[in-house]
C-alpha cells in the first residue's frame, strides 16, 4: 500500500492535501481535498455529524474519497501518513 502524507493545503480553497507515489506510474501525486472552513478536528468532530458524513458518502471508491473517510474517523490527523490500499489507482 502506498503511503501519502497528510498536510496543510495552503492554496485557500482546500483544508488539507496528501503527497506520495503512485504506485502504478511512479511518479509524484498529490490529492488535495477538504472545504476551507469546516472543521474536522476533534472538538468538531461527534458521532452525530461521524454517521451523518458516512451516510452522505457510503464506500470510498477513488483515493480522495478513502483518504476523506480516514480524517473524518480521526484516523489521518494533519502531520501524519495514511496508507492508501492499491485498488484506489
């Protein structure tokens, strides 16, 4: 599984951005994601707006939406690396 770091977009239009490898090209990719404003964190985050998210969205199925899915359960905070499973490129 390839490995993408979570950071800081800081372009205005994104919260966050993840930077690796794509496994099948080899080359750099970046997935940006994220609506500027809303709040993912921990405070912001409850099991409310958690089961409300994954009914919108259901099974990821492209590589922006698993990373998504991992901040929303709290599992890809800013500064970390999450695997993203191959099938997704």
């Amino acid at each position: 599984m390839p490995k993408f770091k979570i950071i800081s977009a800081g372009d205005g239009k994104h919260t966050w951005k993840a930077v690796g490898t794509n496994p099948k090209t080899g080359r750099q990719m970046t997935i940006k994601g994220g609506q500027k404003g809303v709040k993912v964190g921990p405070k912001n985050r409850t099991s409310k707006t958690v089961k409300s998210f994954q009914a919108r969205h259901g099974s990821p199925k492209t590589a922006k939406q698993w990373v998504n899915k991992r901040r929303w359960q709290g599992a890809a905070k800013m500064g970390s690396t999450v695997n993203i499973p191959s099938k997704f490129f």
